[in-house]
C-alpha cells in the first residue's frame, strides 16, 4: 500500500506539473505549440497567462494545497479544522504573492477565506463554491481515510472542503476523487475505482448547499462511456469540446475520469493526455495522476519523472504518504474495534 499512496502523491504532482505551461491555454494552441499531445515536461512560456517563466517540471497550487491539506490531516490526527484550513490558505497565498506568483487562489476558495476573515461563520463561506478546488486537493483524505464506509469517508471530505467548497456540487466532485484513490490503494482497477467515485458523489451531492448544476456522478459516468475505446486524439477532441476542462467540478472532474478511461493501464500516459487537454488542465491532469498513481503504484510513472518533481520542487512526498498512510491505519483499526 506504501507504494500505491506515494503513487497517489507523486502522480497528482506529476500531472500537475505536466499541466503548469499547458493551463489556461486553448486546445488548439496548445497542439500548435507541442502537438498533439506532450512527451514530457516543458517550461512556461513567457506568454504563459499563470506560469511565465517557470522551470520544467514545477508544480502549481495544485499539489502546493494538497500537501497543505496533507499536513493539516497529519496535524490533526486525521482531521482539519475548518477555520484553520481557512487560515492557512490564505496565509500560503500571501506567500505566493510575495514570491510573485500568479497562481493564486482559486475564485470560491478566494471568496470563502475573505469571509472567513471578515468573521462571516464557517457554515457559511463555502455555500456559493461550486469550482475545482476541493477536488484537486482532496487526494490526501483519500490516502489516510478507508473507503469501505463511503458515508464516512464523505464526512471527511465535507471537513476538508465545506469552508471554501459546502455545495452538493463540489463535494460531489470531491468525494468522487477521493473515493477513487482510496479504492486505488485497496487494489482496485480504475474500472472499480471510478464506480466507486460515481457511488461517493451521489452522497457527496446531498451535502452542502444547493446550488443549479448538472449531477457529477451522472457526468462521470457519461464522460467514460463517451470515449471509452476511442484513440486518445479523438477522445481529447471530444473531452475538450462535449465534457469541458474549465475550472467548474461539472466539467474538469468528469474530464479527469474520462482521461483515466482512455489509459486505464498506463498512468504515464494519461496524465501526458490530460496536460494536453487545454483549460483547466493541470488539475485535470493531477486529480487523473492522484487516482491512477493510487491504482497502479508509484511505479507506474517514469522514474525521471517522479525524480524530476521531487527535486525541482523540494517535496517530500514520500513522508507525507507515510504519515496519511499511517491515519488511515489508525481508523481501519478504530473501526475494527467497533
């Protein structure tokens, strides 16, 4: 399981970091820059909208607020106190300014530390978040929770996302991600591990609030089908242009299964597929590399590759799966005493 949760770690910054001189970026412009799909990492541009100038290989806020999330969880014995999420996202996007980034918060999560900030409650900031961003960093709560409870494991989610993200829309989207690397690490094939998102999002959807939005797991299950056994050229056409890769969960999260169903077997290759897609493509491609490193194990990504992120970013992944994987003990053995 060791290596399934490093998987999980490391595919998510791999894919992001796949994604950093690709995001934001049109499809088209991006096969006139690097064809039709990438080999391998790139630097940014200088026109890149979000990541000038960046080396090849850096990673984005993407696995930057995963492994936030990631330490919060060790912190705190498996779970995140909403306020201080808040509190720390906010103080890793000063951070960031001040190092003169552009990748910074993401609009809900913007939106939900101001108020929290303003005094606005907990059980309030997060009702309006219907993006991507307790999506992509949830990975972290699906290494150190069992999936066997799916209720339980929601619950979970709803404690590390509602603060920014409390609509049935996100946790859907959260939940889904979440249950698919946790059913990764218990062996399951990315077949059986997205049944098991398209499950916890149908529970993910009845938390949080309300807000107009097409059903995540109804979408997750379409978009598979919808590129299921298609060249993968064809299928990015058909992600890109049917089931989108803005930064909305309706459209980036049932693009991210999709991916993983055109490669079910080769997580390399998906996550090259998914940077290439345009939009929000870096965390299409690290929700895809989360769930395929947590199927397939850290070895099924190139070792330069896995070497590359770590050492271009200082990360210390491998701890931080130790750790998570160490929570998620602790509550196998809780529950077994029940």
């Amino acid at each position: 399981m060791d290596t399934r949760a490093r998987g999980a770690l490391y595919g998510l910054a791999i894919g992001d970091a796949l994604g950093m001189p690709t995001q934001s970026l049109s499809r088209e412009r991006i096969v006139a820059r690097y064809g039709a799909r990438l080999t391998g990492f790139a630097p940014g541009e200088a026109d890149q909208p979000i990541a000038p100038n960046m080396r090849a290989g850096s990673v984005t806020d993407d696995t930057e607020q995963a492994v936030l999330v990631g330490r919060l969880l060790v912190d705190g014995g498996g779970h995140i106190a909403p306020t201080h999420l808040a509190s720390e996202l906010l103080a890793w996007e000063k951070a960031m300014a001040a190092r003169g980034s552009l990748d910074l918060l993401g609009p809900s999560t913007k939106r939900a530390v101001a108020a929290v900030a303003a005094g606005v409650p907990v059980a309030e900031t997060g009702r309006y978040g219907d993006t991507n961003g307790a999506a992509m960093r949830v990975a972290p709560v699906g290494i150190a929770v069992p999936g066997e409870d799916l209720p339980a494991l929601v619950d979970r989610v709803v404690e590390a996302s509602a603060v920014s993200h409390n609509t049935g829309v996100a946790l859907a989207a959260a939940s889904a991600v979440a249950a698919a690397v946790s059913a990764g690490l218990e062996g399951a094939t990315v077949e059986l591990a997205t049944r098991h998102a398209i499950d916890a999002a149908r529970l993910g959807a009845r938390r949080g609030y309300w807000i107009a939005g097409a059903d995540i797991a109804t979408r997750i299950a379409w978009a598979t089908a919808l590129v299921g056994g298609l060249p993968a050229d064809v299928a990015a056409e058909r992600i890109y242009q049917l089931v989108g890769t803005s930064v909305h969960s309706t459209e980036s999260v049932p693009a991210a299964f999709a991916v993983l169903s055109v490669y079910p077997d080769d997580p390399w290759q998906a996550v090259l597929l998914a940077a290439s897609l345009g939009g929000d493509c870096d965390t299409i491609a690290a929700m895809a590399g989360a769930i395929a490193g947590a199927v397939h194990g850290i070895q099924g990504f190139p070792t330069a590759a896995v070497d590359t992120v770590r050492d271009i970013n200082q990360l210390d992944l491998d701890r931080l799966a130790g750790q998570l994987l160490e929570l998620r003990g602790q509550a196998q053995l809780n529950t077994t005493k029940v």
